[in-house]
C-alpha cells in the first residue's frame, strides 16, 4: 500500500446553500480538510465552519495562509471574478461555481489572471459528473449510435427562483440554459458554429417585467452539420425534467429521469411511478460529490477530465449569443 | 394467381357472447360462410343471423345441411359435449369453445365420439393464438432464454362474474385457471406431473357460500424439474391482467399487459399511463380472429398448430387435480 | 334500426402503394363501393381494380359516372391539382393524399376551384386518425396539461426514399416534415406565426447532390408565445420514430413509438423490447382505416373534424417558408 | 443545537466480506466507532482494523473492553449462537447478521439467552432497509392497493455460489429463500400458518450432489387466506433479479430491479437498457449503510423498527418447513 496522500487544504468561500453542498462533499471526503469559510454573513459562515471543523476568515486571511492549497468559490456571481483572480494571485487552485461571470470580457479578463499565474481553475458543471451522464458520453464517444446526428436536451427546473434572484441571473440563457450549452459542447464534441434562441413569457409575468423569459428553446449547428435541440422552462409539475437524447447514425442513446424509488402502482386510474427527482440538489448529489472528488484527485496529478476555465467562458459566450438571438430573432454566429 | 377457395358453410351454435364473438370473425373472414344460428333463445338466434346473411335453424337442421362443413359451438358449457358428439356423427368439423365439459368422464366419451367418426375438433383456448404470446413461444422453443426453468402466470379477470354463472362455472379452476393451465402445458414443452393448489375466498364472500374461491396460485412442476407459478383473482382494479414470464438458464422473456393507447403523463402526482385492457374482448380481440382463421386453414389442409380436444382434456384433468389439491390440502400427482 | 345508407360509389385515382391502402381500405367498408380505378400504368389500375371489384376506367369517364360520389386521389403528387379540380368541375367529393401541391399558387387555384363548386375536399393527413395521437389533442384541449406551452415532435423515417423519388419530392419541408407542421397546428390550438428551420445532409451525400436535406430541425413560435420543435431525420435504425410530447402549466403527455409485441427480454446485455414499427404502413394502419371512415361518414352528414383543404395548404406554406429559413438561415414570419 | 452523542464502541466479529462492509458503514457513521475487530484469519482481521483504525483482538478481550457497548457479528454462521451468547453474557447490544443459526433449537437457546441479559438484539435482514421496499411496505400499510391479498417475491441470485458454501449453508431454504420469508413475514401483516415448497436441481448437478436444490418455488397462506408466492434461482444471466409485488382489493404496486445508470438505447435489434445490479452488494448498499444507522440510533433511543431474534428465529422455522415440504412433497403447518 502507498503512503496515504495528505489531504489538500481547503478555504470555501460562499456558506449559501450550494456552499453547503460542496463543504459537506469536501468535508466528507478523505482527500481535502476545510480550514477557512468566509461569507458577507458571519452567522452562515460560523454555522458551516463549525459543521465543518474550519474556522471563519476574511478571504484574505484564508488566502495568505500557506496550508490551503485549493479554495472553493460558491459566493454569489458578482463575487466570482474577483476572487478567482485573488486566487490565483495567491496561487491556489480554484475550484469556481459557474458562471465565472455574467459579462464575457470580465471572464476573460480573470482567465488571463489564471493564466499568467499558473493555477488549476476547474468550473462547477455539475451534470458533466452525473454518472448516467458519463455513461451517455461514454456511449457515444465509444460509438454506440455510430456518428452523433442530432442531440436533445431537455431541461425544465420545477419552478421559478425568486423575482430578486431572477433580477441578479443575467437571465434564462446565462443562468440556466447554460448548463445545457455546457453539455451540448461536451456532447456533441466540436464546437457548434451558430445558434438561434426562441423565448417566451408563459409561467409568470412578473418574469416579463424584470426583462427575463421562463420559456426557451434553442437550436444549434456544429461545422460538420450535427444539430442540437435545448428545451427550458422555468417550471415542470412533475419534478425536475432532465433529459437527454443522442441520436445517430446506428442508434439512439436517451437518458429519462431518476425517482425516489423503483415503485410502480397499478389501480383503477391506470400504472403510476413516482415525480421526477425534485431538483438539483437531488438530482445531481452523486455529481456534486463525484465532481468535487475528481478535482482533488486532479490536483495531486491524476489525468481526470474537469471543465476549466475555456469551458465556463466558451458556455457564456453562447448564452450571450442566445440571449442576442432571442433579442433580435435572428442566428447569431458562434465564430 | 390460384383459383380461390369456396369458403366452408358454417353452423353457429349459441348466440350468446361469446358465439357473436366467433359469428363476426367467421363473417369477415373470406374463408367461412355460415348458414345457420342456433341458440334456445329464438331472440338471440335471429338477431345474431340477421347480422351474418344466415338462417335460424335447430341444431338437426343445421347439422342435416349437407353444405355444412363445420360448427362453431359457443353455447352454455353443459351442451358442449352432445353438440361434439351431435356433429361428430353428422361428420361436421368442429371448433368448441372451452371446456369440453365440467366432468372428465364425459369430455373423454366425446372425444371417443370424435375420434370414432375421424372428424377435426380445435378448442377455443384463445390465448394461444395472442400474437404477443405466440412470439413469446417461438423465443421459448428458439432457445432465447436457453432452457425454460421457471414460468409465472398472472391472470386475473377485472372482476367476478355474476352469481348465478359461479354456481354452473365448475368453479375457478375449471372456468378461468384452465386456460392458465393449457398455456402452462403449452409453454412448458412437457406435461406437469403435479400440481398443488391453494385458494381463498377474498373478494367476495357469495362466492364462499356457492362453495367457489376467488383467489388462488397453484404451482405445477414437470417430470424434468421445470416450475410454474399461477396467480388467479376474481377481481383486479387496474383492468384484466394478463401477464406471463418464463425465465430459463440464459435469460427471461415476459409479456406485459396491454393498453389503449401509446400515451404516458406527468404531472405533480407523478407519471401516469392507461390501465390494462379491460377483458379477454379487448384483450384477444387479434387471438379470436386469428383462432378461426386458423382453424378455416388447418380445414382446408394446412398445416397449422390447434388446440385439439387431447388439450382441452389435459386441461380440464389439471383443473380437477387442482380442485382436489385445493379441497385435500395435498398435492395432486397429474399421472 | 335506421335504414341502412347504401355505399357511396367511388373511383380511385392512382394505384401505386399508397392508392392500394385507401383501396383496401374502402373496399373492406361498408360505406363506400369502389366502382372505378385509374392509374398510368393499365397493369397497376387492373390488379387493384380486380381486388375490389372494380372496373379500370379513364378518370374522365369515372368522374362522368354518376353513381360516383366521391373520388379518391392517390395517384403523383404532380397530378393533384389537376384531379382535385376535374373531380370538383364533375361534384365529387374529393378525398386527396397531401401534398395538395408543391406550388402554394397552384394549390390556392384549386382549392378556389374546390369553393366554386362547394364540394368536399379533405386531406389525407393520415397521423390526424391516429387513436393515440387523437387521445393526446384529447388530453390537451380537456386541460390535462394545463396550458399547453411546448410541443416537441420527432419524426424519423427508416431509410431515405429512393433519389428518384427525392428529385421530385419538393424537399424534406415539403415531402415529410409538412406531416409535422400539420400536426402542430393541429394540436398548438392556434396558428404559428413565425419558424426557423435548420438542416443538414448527414445520412447521404447523394440527397445534397440532389439539393435537398436529410437532417432537420425547427422551430415554430405562436402569437401567444407557445413554441414548438421539430427533429427529422431520413433515416432512424430502430425503426419508424413518431413521437409527440406536449409540455403546459399543469403537466406533460407525450407519445411513445408502437411496438409489434408486448415482449420484453432480459438477458447477460441487459433488458430488451423490439424495435419500433418498421415504417407508416404498419404504424398508421389504424389511422388510414379510420380516415377513411370518417370521410366516409362526413360525406352522409356526420359532424366529423377532417382536415381540410385549407388545412393542407397552410401545411405547405408552412412547408415553404421553412425551405426559405433553411436557405437564408433567418426566420421566416408565417403571418 | 443538542450536545453531541458520544459514538458507540463497537467490536466486529468477522473481517469476511459481509464484515467489512458492516465495518465501513460502520466507520463512516459518526454514531459508532470500532474498536476491536475479530477474525480467526489475523491477516483479514489486521487488514480490517487498519483501515477502521481499530486494534485486533480476541473475543474475549473485546468483550471485556466497557468502552464497546455492542458487537456486530459478521462470521461464518455456525459461530453466531455462540457469539450472541457470549455477547450477551457480557450485556453488549448485538446485531448479528441472518441466520441466527441453521437448527431451531440452538437458535431458541441463544435467544434465551438474550432475554435473560436483557440486551438488544437485531438481526441483518437487510431487505427491511432497502428505501424501495420500505415504500413499499408503506404504501400497503397505508392502504394504497386496499386490503394486500397476494403477494409475489421474486429473488435469484447471479450465479450459485462455491460448492464448499453450497456444503454448509443449510440449503437454499434456509440460506437464501429465508430473506423472503422474512420480507413475507414484513409485508403480509400476519404470520403465515401454512407453506409448501417445489424445488429442483436444474442449474448445477453438483448442487445435488451436495443435497440441494437450486430453482425453488413456494406458497404460502396466512390464516385470513392472503396467499404469497416465493420465486428462487441460484442462477439469472440479467442480474440480481430482486422483485416485489403486493396485489390487493384496490390496486397493485410492485418493485422493479435497480439499474447502475438510466439510459435506454435503440437500435436496428430494438430498445436496450442495462442489466440489473449484479449482486446485493450493489443492490442493497443503501440497505446495509441504514439498517446499520438505525441500529445505532434504536441503541441510543430512538423508536426505530428493526427484526429481533424473534424475526430471525420465525424465520428460520418457516425455512425448515420448506425443507420438509420440499422433502416430503406435502403442505407443512407454521402453526
């Protein structure tokens, strides 16, 4: 057996709900100790570092402290620019919830900081992580369904977030259609070159009044051809609808819901199985921890494949292109 | 093109049910023509030959017509074995509806009868001719599954027939785990050589006071070691189930139930899709037009596979066996 | 017992496959009579005159029999117009396989022909008869949904027709995605008013050589901001792929493809069923049968929804406008 | 916020493969620790206490140790009476792994023995943790399918296991159809007063070689007359095949197998999805993670539902009455 690998010491920034998530996920991992939690409210950053055995710290004193060798971003978004670059100054490696920004040149502008200082940044696309995910991937990467034609995704959150978050998202396509962008890139393995968004106001008019849709679909074109189909909608009575289909020359690969159990009832109304998952948090907790595991193991130097940097910028790039699409309902180039 | 069959006369015995079940497949199908409808009810008679360009006749008359090549016996269950014998003299080809009879003694006279005067004589087993369970057979009989180990049976009708019909039916195992009994012989590709059978009166206590049981499981076994599980109800919320598995040493072939439509809901209480068919009408309507089809051909010299009366005894020999084992507690050798 | 309405005389126009399903189909009704079959070719008309009892006859003299009621035009697409309103001139009632033509010009004249003469024009938009598709509009205006705000519709053929047949097709738009189009103004409840199209040639490079696609997805947005998506393809290895999911307020219903069996295996690869039914013969048997049943019963005064001519037109300038947003690569407004 | 409850100490008994799984659910519970681990192999009993940073010790000295307040006893069965005794001589809580032994009356002593002590003693069935069928059971209890009246459990193991385990298992009955008879026992409601049991040798001749059978099916009858159907094979090529169905006045509700992902395929062979788990590592690691938590918890207090002695010995006897049924071919009184 080979010596037992230190654990990598860890500074969380943000205590909020998906800070909780990853804390608990780096917490109960082998691989990683949480020394620092710093949040804008002292009471939420007390609770987690207690939770946790961590200690509550201003950013800076969390960067300068030579054990923590990797920092975990899950503040709010206006927040995530900054504390990349300060980061990456401090040369941590960083671990970012998506998006890294809603605005494409300041995203940028805190890649190059990465860049010039060498850091490992690695983005939150949780579902890249998702098990049934990887195994699609796996599947058509392997050539199950011969070439990849056409692509699917359907992505429908159970029901709107609060009108102040809905103010702050940067909208549907920045904020929740990007995942969708995230996974159409890792899917259908090259780039798509155009997109056309279609959005409507259908579950809430509130929603209209902040500027935002609740109801989108979006069409995009790789070179070679391939085409992908995103359907979103801001509420989904049946629990959280995630879904995705590939469909190519020799076959097609699909991937339906997951439930709470394997139950199925029969009775005079007809069959009956369960509501989807009820959101994200459930859906994808085996890919919020899965994800968290392969970013440690990728800094103590196993090749483990992570969305980085390139990817969160190039995801953001097409949300501002569907985001323009929609606006002046024409296609919008990707190149 | 070869010159075209002259479709076989035909006497209709019984205007019930299940005899215009029989009477508008043979009317529909190019291959028969009937000329005569009998029943005890003049009504019933005439209603029923109006409908198929046929005349009213007594059973003497009908059987006296020369052009009379076949019958179709659809009557009450206690007329079956003087029409068999009736028509087998009157050298007529015969298809019956299940059972022969109530009593095994006097099924055998009749096939004596039958096989005195060389005539066909095919049960109306209907399930065997359901696509979906033929399709079942040939992947049992082509070694999909490798060998057949075990086999489970599900039947349950979607609720008790009325009182006066329990009193005459010979009782569940006769009237309705016979014809679980004769796919079990014909799946199984051996005869079962004994058969225990429990039962209780669960749905509907009238049925204990007519000295009949509602639900029941047998299980049979055959000389080579194969198991197999029948599951019978009287009554059954979800519409008329009727399911069959056969699981063997390279895997398990089943047949789930069928319904309306292709549609599924979702919605908050979860998904959703049709109940089962609700009885053997909607459920065998292919397997009753397939049966007389089948039994027109084997008359005009194909080659065609036909529960004869050798099965329709088997099986009612295995339904008193059950009786026994259910009355005595013990099991029932079938040999 | 009302009496008896006697068949209504037909003559059929073409003879080629799909003109020998409405035969059949006819023919097997007691509601109509076919007394006339024309085709280019005499050896086609002939055989499928013989079936049915027919006699071969010029389409002048089929439409100048006044025994005929109704006319039954399967023959090329090309020919439609032209029979649509020779048959209109004679006071048939016209029965039309789509497309009622390529030309959106040419089929406004005949369809004004068609109101001069105020005689009955329906459209063979076979998937409207379709008993799981019409439980799924079902479903929809009863609100099991809610409101209706996505429509999604996949529509995969087996194998591309052959280049001949592509050549004068009219394209994937107008040729196989028109079913579609029907379909959504069928069951969004109101006119789109705005599709963007998006296609490529991934199956066969002969099809571009021939100008046209093989791939395609589109999306069509309604004044009220409902939006609906389209994928085909020309070729699906699994069989016929038609699948409808509807998407609202309250709920979800979607389509599943039909399947010949109920059967299901399980074996050291996993879990099995069939593939879907081949292609639209065996998919829309149901549908062809019932259409023509309900044309049937609209002409002797039923109140039965068939799609009409304007139903068919407004398919093919959906059909048009999608080409044009295929060849401009911007949205085409259908308003 | 309450204070923290102190962890269990805790000594295991058997570093085989059941113990070490106990063992890890076991050390990733905050609510117990391990001290001491037993094995008469002291290289697997060294491994186990590694990696639990536990010490390796005797029986005895773990037994005299007052910081463990409970023993997980995890050896081969033939040592679990002795082990209880011990045990509870020395007034630690017990969890023992099933069975308590493979001979009534041993069993019926060491429970004695328990009570006498006055310590806890809960028995590994682990089924009764599995989420699925505790919804299951759930749904029943509250009325879901109306009043239960058959119940059907279907359990084959992938493969059978080494001849030298076959040798010393006490049977398929008692070694692996107990699991069932509890999981009856759980559901029906009401102990069973009657069994008969059909087995046979079809997998493996050396299995009869040995005095056992490997395909196994049973009935049994509680007194109100609910019947329930036991399936079993040492051998399924599709997986661990684990299935439940309860069927009652109202309604069914059933358990499927679990899959490792949700992916369906489709392809020119038809529609595929993964085989199930492959064995109850896999299928019931959330089982053997809770039913070791709700033992901590039933030991510092809480009200929580987990079979007893008296659950392991019911058990036991209704397995010996499945042996004599299956030897005798005759009904066997529970009663």
């Amino acid at each position: 057996m080979t010596q037992a690998q230190a654990p990598i010491g860890l500074a969380v920034f943000g205590a909020g709900r998906i800070g909780r998530i990853h804390a608990g996920n780096a917490h109960a991992s082998p691989l990683g100790e949480i020394l620092h939690v710093a949040d804008i409210s002292s009471a939420a950053a007390e609770d987690l570092a207690d939770a946790c055995g961590a200690k509550v710290s201003s950013v800076e004193d969390a960067l300068a402290d030579d054990r923590v060798g990797a920092v975990i971003i899950a503040s709010s978004t206006d927040s995530h620019a900054g504390l990349i670059e300060a980061s990456a100054r401090a040369g941590k490696a960083i671990f970012c919830e998506k998006p890294l920004d809603l605005d494409v040149e300041t995203a940028r502008n805190s890649l190059a900081v990465v860049e010039q200082h060498g850091v490992e940044l690695c983005l939150g696309f949780n579902r890249r992580h998702d098990p049934t995910f990887n195994q699609l991937k796996l599947e058509v990467v392997n050539g199950a369904i011969g070439n990849l034609e056409m692509l699917t995704i359907t992505s429908r959150d159970p029901a709107p977030p609060p009108a102040d978050y809905i103010g702050r998202s940067g909208g549907l396509f920045r904020d929740m259609m990007i995942h969708d962008f995230d996974m159409a890139r890792w899917l259908l393995g090259e780039e798509p070159v155009e997109i056309i968004a279609v959005a409507s106001v259908l579950v809430d008019k509130q929603i209209e009044a902040l500027g935002d849709v609740d109801t989108a679909m979006a069409v995009l074109k790789t070179a070679s051809g391939k085409l992908c189909h995103i359907s979103n909608s801001r509420r989904c009575s049946y629990g959280y609808d995630q879904r995705i289909e590939a469909f190519g020359s020799g076959g097609m690969v699909s991937s339906g819901n997951a439930k709470a159990t394997h139950l199925n009832w029969a009775d005079e109304h007809g069959y009956h199985s369960e509501v989807a998952l009820p959101f994200f948090l459930e859906r994808y907790a085996d890919a919020y921890r899965l994800q968290l595991e392969k970013f440690f193991r990728k800094l103590v130097g196993e090749a483990v494949e992570m969305p980085n940097g390139v990817d969160g910028l190039r995801a953001l790039e097409i949300a501002d292109a569907a985001q323009r699409s929609h606006e002046s309902g024409a296609p919008v180039s990707l190149v």
